[in-house]
C-alpha cells in the first residue's frame, strides 16, 4: 500500500537506522533552530547542503524527498512574495500598472530568507524524518515523555491520514472520470478541498468505530507502547551535530567562504 | 449455549428498531446473521457485545446476562472477539505487534505472557513475519488478519464477524475459512458471521438467521431457508439473477 505519511517502510535500508529513533527526530532542530534565530542565508544554505550531501551518504530516499517539497513550494511563495512589495525604504525596482509598485531591497532580502528558512527547515526534517518508520516515530514521542493522551491522538491522528487521502483520490478520481476537468495546481487543490470536507465528515463515523474497537478490547483512555534505550554512540552523533553547529556560527566566516567560491567560479 | 437471545428490541432516533428479535447459538458451532442492506445486521452485532443499549429483552452470552455495569460488561467482552468489517477501524498501532498486544496489555497479563500470545496469535493468522510491519504498509486481506490476530489474543470463547469475506480474493477467501476452521476445531471457539453472501449462508453455516427491517423472518438451517418463499422474495437468489442474464444473452 503506498503511503503519504514521510516515514520510512520497514524495509527499506538506510545507514540511520541503528541510530536511537529520538535522535534522529533531535539532529534536525540542532540545525534549524540556529537559523531560525540567526539572520544569516549564508548559514541556511550551509545546513541545506550539509544536509543533502548526509542525505547522499545516509542512503536517504532523496527523490522522495524532493518531489514533497516541491509540492510545498508553491505554499512557501505564497507566503513570501508579498513581503518585497510593502517592506523597506530602498526601491531598487518600480511596477506601473495603473498603480505604482515598488519593490523595496530589504523586503526582497527579508522575503528571500524567509523562503529559505521555511524551505530549508522543510527539507532538513524531512530528510532525518524519512529514515525513521511510523513505529520509531511513536518510539521518539514516548522516550520524549510526551504526555500518553498526546502520543494517543497524535497516532489516532496519522492513523487517518492515509486513510483520509486516499479517500479523497478516489472522490477525485470519480469526479474525473464524470468530466471534471482539473487543469491546474490551485484547481486541483480546491477540488481536494472539496473532497476534504466530505471525508472528515464520513471518517467521524469512523473514528466513532475505532473508538468502538478499541472499547471491545479493554480500552480505558491509556494507550501503551514499548520503547528502547539510548546509547553511547547516539549521544556521540548528538554532539558531532552541536560541534559543527557551533563550529558553522562561532569559528568560520561563511560570509567569506561563500564569497572567495563564488570569486573562484566568476573568475 | 453460547449466545441467547430473548424478545429483544432496540430503536435508533431515526425511527430504525429491532423488533422482538431471539436467537440461541450454540457453543462451537457456525452461526450466520444474513440480510439485506439496512436489515439491522451490524446493529444486533452491537447490540450482542454491549456497545448499544436494548430497549428491553435479554441478551445471554455464555449463560452470564449482559448488563450495563462496566466491570460485567468487560467480563463478557473478555470472551468475545468482534472482527469489524473494515480492518481500518481496528488497527491503529504503530506495529502490527503493537496492535495485536493491545487487548492482552489490557487483560493485566505479565508481559511474558503477552509476549507469547502475540507470537501464537501472529503464527495463527500467519503474520508472525510482518510483526514490525506498520498497518499502512499492509494488504486488505493482511489487515483483515491482524486485525482477527488482535482477537485472538485475549483468547474469546466467541468470533463475532462483521463480513468476514467482503472485499477478498479467492485465496484470501481460503485462507481465512482455514483460519476460522482451525481456530473453531483447535480452540473451540464460536463463529457468528454476518454476510450478503449467499455462497457462505449455504455452505458454511450449520445455522442462519435471516433479517429483515429489523425484524427476524427465519432461524435455522441454512438451505432450508433459502428455500422459503418469504426469504428467497427479500433476499433473492443467484437463480433469479442467472435466469436475468440467460435472458439478456438470449435477446442480443
């Protein structure tokens, strides 16, 4: 059965694999959390290539991985191409259409580094979050100790996902086959939107009689997994990710690094 | 007896009821609820493990009466495995290992125990080699058994089987008649299936109660009420919808 939740399928092999699953779902935040806080696109585009090229080495589903955020970035543009149009004083570029548009330099900067941040956050959870199963998943959320009633509905919750997607392709499907004609994306993503509503509302019904199953099998509120324990070498891999983070913020200059390859390239 | 039912009634607020509804199934043996769509099928099956509240009537199952106290309600549960239909409403665990161990951490069991059950279950529905599968990356028919593994568990004295076939191949079909057929001989258990299937009405159950409107029209043995006029006018038959198509190709 094909899957839309990023996790990675029991058998699939990838060099992450005997690494503790809360450290997996930990190493994405030592990188996107510094440049959340730092305004620097030069550290963003070091962590994305960091990244990909771990990606490369981990034997990580790249493509996969791709072809989900392409989908993402049409969301990323929306947000974003605004920003140049109302931000700045420095208008380095004028549109005439009946009305006068600026676009302001430091609105284009601002706009450019929030792509890149949402972007590049994007791509690095995704990427550690497709090595780890749905199992490993929940396993990260309980060595957490995350509250069980949130770990519950959060599983209740992915539970339905595929489940509701794939309703919504075959309403979309039906819809197509009786000539409904979806030519482009934002098309495409109304008429899911449509598809959406009719099947939350059909999949209450559903969770009513998962709710019912799980009563028949001595459900009282709490549900239980088994978890593993963390080892030394997972806590290493933790601490190479902080010392090249801390190493990419406090010891080099990449402002200078990415300027002298550029230089290199132009020259 | 394994279930016994006396004058039962139930209404839903949209005005559907179960009218002085009565069945006894006996222990180990084959018994099927048939009917057409709307018929009440999936209701009485609630209705027999404590999930909705008769009107009146009682409801015996393995001679203890059925109650609304929680603690009795569990008890009787406890000997009652029911199979939804849709394998979905049931699995909802990270593994399938998980999932099948559910209604065993949930008996109090040592985990030893549960551990072995899970094993015995998983190798019963032959599963045993997908324990770590997530229930996403299975089949239909895959699901339809670790979902009845979830079952076994807790070890019911009672199957209760919400269309048991619908949606599966062929071999899916007999491996899962061989699994209920090992689980009815070896472990002694009760089957109470639902089905639109006259094939199974007739040739698998030893007992047949026949639905309609919510109302019981025939209890017994299954090719005789196939045979009677009342059931073959609701129900149909393969006879009439083979005579329909020998008269189509007769026409072209």
């Amino acid at each position: 059965m094909e899957t839309i939740l990023p996790f990675r399928h029991e058998n699939e092999k990838t060099l992450l694999n005997k690494v503790h699953p809360t450290v997996r779902i930990i190493l994405p935040f030592i990188f996107v959390i510094p440049f959340l806080l730092i305004n620097s696109i030069y550290l963003i585009s070091t962590f994305i290539i960091i990244t990909f090229f771990f990606s490369v080495i981990a034997r990580l589903p790249l493509l996969r991985i791709i072809s989900r955020i392409k989908n993402i970035i049409p969301f990323i543009i929306l947000i974003t191409v605004f920003i140049p149009f109302y931000i700045g004083e420095t208008i380095i570029f004028r549109i005439e259409i009946g009305i006068t548009l600026n676009i302001y330099k430091e609105g284009l900067s601002r706009a450019l580094l929030l792509f890149m941040r949402i972007f590049g956050a994007t791509f690095i959870f995704m990427s550690f979050f497709s090595s780890l199963t749905y199992s490993e998943f929940i396993e990260a959320l309980k060595t957490m100790r995350l509250p069980s009633f949130f770990v519950g509905s959060f599983i209740i919750m992915l539970h339905y996902i595929p489940i509701i997607a794939s309703s919504n392709k075959k309403i979309l499907e039906a819809q197509e086959l009786r000539g409904k004609k979806i030519t482009n994306y934002w098309e495409k993503l109304k008429a899911h939107g449509y598809a959406m509503g009719k099947s939350l509302v059909a999949n209450m019904e559903r969770s009513e009689k998962l709710y019912e199953s799980l009563k028949m099998r001595g459900f009282t509120g709490k549900l239980t997994f088994a978890s593993r324990k963390i080892k030394i070498i997972d806590i290493m891999l933790l601490l190479l990710f902080l010392f090249i983070t801390l190493s990419l913020i406090y010891f080099i200059n990449l402002e200078l690094f990415y300027k002298g390859v550029l230089a290199l390239f132009w020259l | 007896m394994a279930v016994d039912v006396e004058n039962l009634n139930f209404s839903y607020k949209n005005g559907f009821s179960v009218q002085d509804l009565s069945l006894k199934i006996e222990e180990n043996s084959i018994y099927a609820l048939t009917g057409n769509n709307g018929s009440g099928k999936t209701t009485l099956l609630k209705l027999l493990v404590g999930l909705l509240k008769p009107k009146s009537g009682t409801i015996k199952i393995f001679d203890e009466v059925l109650t609304r106290n929680r603690k009795q309600l569990w008890k009787v549960r406890q000997k009652i495995g029911f199979l939804f239909q849709n394998p979905d409403d049931q699995l909802f665990a990270p593994t399938i290992e998980e999932d099948v161990g559910f209604g065993a951490r949930n008996l109090k069991l040592e985990q030893e125990e549960v551990k072995e059950r899970v094993e015995w279950a998983l190798k019963a529905v032959n599963l045993f080699d997908y324990k770590e599968y997530s229930p996403f990356n299975l089949s239909w028919g895959q699901k339809k058994r670790a979902s009845l593994a979830g079952l076994l568990v807790m070890n019911p004295k009672l199957l209760i089987l919400d269309e048991p076939f619908a949606n599966l191949d062929f071999k899916s079909i007999y491996s899962h008649l061989e699994i209920f057929e090992k689980l009815r001989k070896e472990e002694r258990m009760t089957i109470l299936f639902t089905t639109h299937n006259l094939f199974f009405v007739e040739n698998w159950a030893e007992k047949i109660l026949v639905l309609n409107s919510g109302k019981g029209i025939f209890e017994g043995d299954p090719k005789e009420g196939l045979n009677h006029p009342e059931v073959k006018k609701i129900l149909g038959s393969y006879d009439e919808i083979h005579k329909l198509i020998q008269k189509n190709q007769e026409k072209d």
